[in-house]
C-alpha cells in the first residue's frame, strides 16, 4: 500500500506503525486517555470527544487511514497502545506538514519514545515531499517544548489562545527538513 511511506518500525520493547481504517475504536481509547491525562495539552476536551458517536470514530479512522495526505502513528509496548501522534500535510501548502495529538502514556515516558514518533513522523512528511513541519504546544509544558527543540524545532514566536483553554496559550514551533 502506497499510502504508508513508514512501515511498522519496532524500537527494542516498542512498535509504531499507522492507524488502520479497522481501528477507529482503539483510536478512540488511545485519544480519551491523552484527553484524561494532559487536559491543557489538546485543542480539545475529554468532555467533548466522550460525546462523539462510536460510528465517528470508526469513520474517522477510516478516512485518515485511507488519505494518503495524513496519518495517525500509534505505538504500542510489546501489545498494549501507549502513544499517539497525527501527522498531515498542509492543504494549503504541500510542503508543509503538521504533527499534532503527540501523546505518550505516562507509564512509558522516559525510554524515547516521542522522540521516535516524531522520528518517523518526520520521515514520513519527507517522504510525502514536505519541507518544514509545524506544531503548537502549550506555553509552560516545558518537557515537551525541550523535546522538540532536541528534535530541532525552533520558536516561530507566534502564541494564539488554546481553543479548550483559552486562558492558556499555544505556541507554534517549526523545523526544516530540507
């Protein structure tokens, strides 16, 4: 399948691959548990991706696993899904990515992980003719921020109002990739 420019890659104990379109219902789980963690981290709240039907999930699943201009990365510790990040190319630019909805369950935090998310998220915006990827992190989240400056995002200076928490703001960081 064209669509999936990044296999399934195994780190050690870890396993990412890309959602598929069977998965709508893991994808809801995964995403409800980020939701309950990291409230201020999501443009969205638990309250309001509870309320969702299952049929939307299912479907959603199924449109992102079928576009060739997104993906959901998912990873999994030996078989249990522990993080999460959706990745696409700008619809206004296709040489910008986005990488959004990062999450790592706090029980595998620590080992690398997002680093290698953001790894194969990066490959795979290359791989889709991407030039520079752009994400927004909460202002304060200092752990995050320091990862991506690791992964070599830089500050763009721009802040706007956190949609779930507009009393919080989101900064947006930048990398180029070629």
């Amino acid at each position: 399948m064209e669509r999936t420019m990044i296999m399934t890659a195994n780190f050690d104990r870890f396993t990412l691959r890309p959602l598929s379109s069977e998965e709508g219902l893991l994808f809801r789980t995964l995403r409800l548990r980020a939701l309950a963690d990291s409230p201020t981290a999501f443009g969205t709240t638990l309250e309001a991706q509870q309320a969702r039907a299952e049929r939307e999930w299912i479907e959603r699943a199924q449109i992102v696993a079928n576009d060739p201009t997104q993906q959901i990365l998912l990873a999994f510790f030996e078989d249990e899904p522990c993080a999460m990040a959706h990745s696409y190319i700008d619809s206004k630019d296709a040489e910008l990515a986005h990488v959004g909805a990062m999450w790592v369950d706090p029980a595998r935090r620590g080992y690398g992980l997002a680093q290698m998310i953001l790894q194969q998220s990066t490959a795979w915006a290359e791989a889709k003719g991407a030039t520079r990827i752009e994400l927004w992190v909460t202002e304060g989240n200092t752990a995050a921020i320091r990862l991506y400056e690791r992964a070599g995002y830089v500050d763009t200076g721009a802040r706007r109002p956190l949609p779930s928490h507009p009393t919080l703001l989101i900064l947006e960081m930048r990398r180029t990739l070629r």
